[in-house]
C-alpha cells in the first residue's frame, strides 16, 4: 500500500428525519481522505464514526448481496457498498432512494414495498389443489433441465434493493406501477414448471396498465439494476405471453 | 407497496368477472400503429426525396402514386384514400399512446425531475417522443387535412408552391424534426419492447441498436432537409407564375418535334 495521500472526497447527503417535526431537510457535506478500494459504504462508515453519528443508511451485508444500502449515488440508484469512490469525482452527492417510504437520512423502508408487492403479485409456487394435498415428503422431487435451472436462478438473483424501482420513469409518475422487480418475478415463476399458474392467471396478475402494460420500456431498470439481472428480454417475454394469450 | 385501486378488480374476480384483455389489445395496436406509420414515414421520405433527382423524377413519382402507370390516367383520389387511410393510423395512434402521456402537471414535475436526477439517455428520449408526439397532434393533422383535400396538388411545382407562396416551409420544417426523432425513437423502443432484435447477447445489440437509431435519425434528416430546401428554391423561382402546373420534359419535346 502507497503512502500518498489520497483525495480528499467531499460527500453531500440529503439528511432529513421525517420522524423529527422540526426537522427541515438539508444537504450536509462532509469531507474525509480516500484510502484505496474505499467504497461508499466504508466512506459513510467513517463518517458516522468520526464526524456524525446521527447519519442514518442501511447497510448488512457490505458485498451486494443484502440489497439494503441501495441510495441515489450522484442522482442514479445504486448499492453504496458496491461503489467506489475510486470511480467517482471527489464531489459525490447522496441522497435516499425516491418511491419507497422514508426511515431518515438515507435510509428507506424498501421492505414494506417489497412485501406489498410481493403479496399482490403472488411470488411463490403455486401448486394445484389435489397435488397439494397428496404432497407427501416420501415423493421424489421431479428432475429439472439444468438449463432451465440456471435460468431460473439467474432471475431468481434479485435482492429487491430497489434500484430498479427508483430508476423507472414510470412508477416516479404512476405509484401503482409494479416495476421491473415484480415483472422479473412473475418471469421467474411463469419459467418454472413446478408453478402450475396458467398464461390467464398471470394475466389476472399483470394483465393492466399498474403491470406489464404501464411499462414504457425507459430501461432506466435494465441500466441501474446492480446485479445485472436481464430485465429488458424478461419484460418483453412476459409482454409476448401477455399479449399473444389466447382465452380458452 | 400500497395498492389501493385493484379492489374493483377484486371483487370482479369473485364473482367470476374475468380481467379485461383490453390493455393487452391497446398496447399492441399502439405498437402496431407505431410501426406503420413509421414504416410509411421512412416510404414517404424517398418518395418525396425524388425531388433531389430532379423535377421530372419526382413528377413521374407523384403520376405513380396517382396510378397513372397502372390505369393509363392519373387518379388524384387514390391519393386522398391514402391519406384518409394515414390519417385513421394516425388518429388511433395517438388516441392510444396519450394514455402514456404525463397526466397532471405533478406526473410532469415528477418526470422532469427524475430525468434531471438521472441524466439516462433512454429516460430522456421518452420525453422528447411526447414533446414530438404532442407536437404532431396539430402540425401532422393539419398537413394530411391538406394533403386529403388537395391530392390534385402534388408536383414540381404544386409542392413547391405550396410550400413557399402558401406558407408551409415552416409547418413542414417543424413537422420534419418532429417525425424523424419521433420515428426512430419509437422503432428503437419498440425492439426494445417486443424483444425483436435480443438475440443472445440483449445488452449489447441494445447499444448496437441505440447507434443505428441515431444513424436512421441522421440520414432521414439530412434527405428531409436537402429536399425541403430543393422545394423552396424551385418555390421561390416559381413565385412569379403561381398556381402553374408542371409540365414534364418530355412533352415539351413532344410537342417541339
């Protein structure tokens, strides 16, 4: 490790606390040295440590894997753990993710959002009835095409961090939009052959402008998702399968 | 997520109201709409650039959508039907895709911010597609009107005189900077939409299909505004003998021998 001395970063967060009547919201700039592989995540760390311990954000796991400390990193969602400051000009604005409730500071409820969602879409295997029932823990699991297995965890690699959320232009305007992690999902369950749903009953999900039609194809979800999921080619799967079902 | 509206959809369903396949219906006739009308717009501007070929080009163009090749004579009223047509196109399209449109003065504060916090190409692009979608409500209308009304009036000099001594330069002006982004924006959106051109790799025939957006854009422009320039010096120089059809070369030398 180099002796240098690094930049010096001056970071502006949007610190407000709705729970706090009085309190107005504020930007406050707070200037530290940059070590090397600082990310925004260790850089916020020390500011809470050394100048202000009041500063609220989110953080667990520090390797993007948890989703919680997803902010607006110069105006663009993203995961503070994985940013590095490196990357970024000295002068970094932060400011908590818009759309979703707001804790304090930088931290957001993402998780209440996420659980609404989760609810209203139905995101887990829907078996039918009768197999239901004469679901036995002595019955063998059915094999699965290793391929389609991947795919399925492939999508199944969302952490809801929301950043997709943030950064759509469409839920900004239109709050009921369910966005780009609820149509990945029900992509995630319409692939998966133990979810016994039909095209129809997808359709009573995200057969409306509030789903797969209210989406407008901005890509701001495709361009700020942290974990590189394929949003762009899911949506417009699940817009076909919508679009080309035919009642029976 | 609070989802307050979906309730009408909940009781319907138990009671056995299946969901509607309407908003499935509509978003494929605005693509589909879309696609034609920016298809025909790509036609229309090689025809109309026939003008750059010369005068006599672009009147043996203006005989042939007349029919003149296929029936002998020149029948003006096929041209209305086309436009008649075109403006049908027209009216669905927009009457579908304003559903998109922001719709309080708080959805646009909204967007306008988001768009400023964001600086994403994609995000912004959408915003000039409304601007130049709003836009051709009244400039696009107003020329198909004349179009469907005049179809008599397309020529050398027809054209030209309609746009300089009956004032279209301008309206044609705007009305082209508005079709051209409009159209490639929307065909790049609909690739992107419909998954058309994903192929293995969707993030980078994304990229490769931004480029060809902007190459399309380009090149439309520059055969639109070369060909609106030939119109208003031939417009200018016929200023004059306003009103005065074209007649081609070749029966000029018809009538000399």
């Amino acid at each position: 490790m180099s002796n240098e001395k690094g930049r010096i970063l001056k970071i502006s967060v949007l610190k407000y606390n709705p729970q706090v009547k009085e309190d107005k919201p504020k930007i406050v700039t707070y200037e530290l040295e940059e070590a090397p592989g600082m990310t925004l995540f260790i850089a916020l760390n020390e500011i809470r440590q050394h100048q202000d311990n009041s500063l609220k954000f989110d953080f667990v796991c520090r390797a993007g894997i948890c989703g919680s400390c997803s902010m607006l990193i110069n105006g663009k969602p993203g995961l503070a753990c994985r940013a590095l400051t490196s990357k970024m000009d000295a002068d970094i604005t932060l400011a908590p993710l818009p759309v979703f409730e707001l804790i304090g500071d930088l931290s957001v409820f993402t998780g209440k959002w996420m659980s609404g969602m989760n609810d209203r879409l139905e995101t887990w295997i829907h078996e039918k009835e009768e197999e239901e029932k004469a679901c036995s823990c002595d019955t063998i699991e059915e094999t699965m095409d290793p391929d389609l297995s991947d795919e399925i965890y492939e999508l199944d690699r969302c952490i809801e961090c929301g950043c997709c959320v943030a950064g759509c232009g469409t839920i900004v305007m239109r709050e009921n939009f369910v966005g780009a992690v609820g149509l990945n999902k029900i992509a995630r369950y319409a692939i998966d052959p133990r979810d016994k749903r039909e095209d129809a009953d997808y359709y009573d999900l995200i057969g409306d402008e509030d789903g797969i039609f209210g989406c407008m194809s901005l890509m701001g979800c495709e361009d700020v998702c942290p974990k590189d999921l394929p949003l762009q080619s899911k949506i417009a799967y699940m817009r076909r399968k919508m679009v080309a079902m035919k009642d029976k | 997520m609070e989802v307050v509206q979906t309730r009408v959809d909940e009781v319907e369903s138990k009671f056995g109201v299946k969901k509607s396949r309407t908003p499935a219906k509509l978003d494929y006739l605005q693509s589909a709409t879309g696609l034609m009308l920016a298809l025909f717009m790509w036609a229309h501007m090689i025809l109309v650039s026939s003008i750059l070929f010369g005068k006599d080009t672009m009147y043996e163009v203006s005989k042939l959508m007349e029919g003149k090749p296929f029936f002998g004579e020149s029948y003006p009223i096929l041209v209305t039907f086309t436009a008649i047509l075109l403006a049908t196109i027209f009216i669905t399209h927009a009457a579908i895709a304003i559903r998109k449109f922001p719709g309080s003065f708080k959805q646009y504060t909204l967007y306008r911010a988001h768009m400023k916090r964001m600086k994403h190409s994609d995000t912004n692009l959408w915003f000039y597609q409304i601007f130049t979608g709003f836009v051709m409500f009244f400039l696009g209308s107003i020329h198909l009107f004349i179009i469907m009304t005049n179809s008599a009036d397309i020529g050398p000099y027809a054209s030209s005189d309609r746009i300089v001594s009956e004032w279209m330069a301008p309206l044609y002006l705007l009305l082209l900077l508005a079709v051209e982004f409009h159209g490639s924006i929307g065909l790049y959106r609909l690739s992107i939409k419909w998954g058309w051109f994903d192929g293995k790799d969707p993030k980078a025939n994304r990229k490769k299909l931004k480029k060809f957006k902007w190459a399309i854009t380009a090149f439309f422009m520059t055969l639109g505004l070369l060909s609106l320039a030939a119109y208003i010096k031939i417009g200018l120089e016929h200023k004059a003998n306003y009103g005065e059809k074209y007649i081609p070369t070749s029966e000029i030398q018809g009538v000399i021998k």
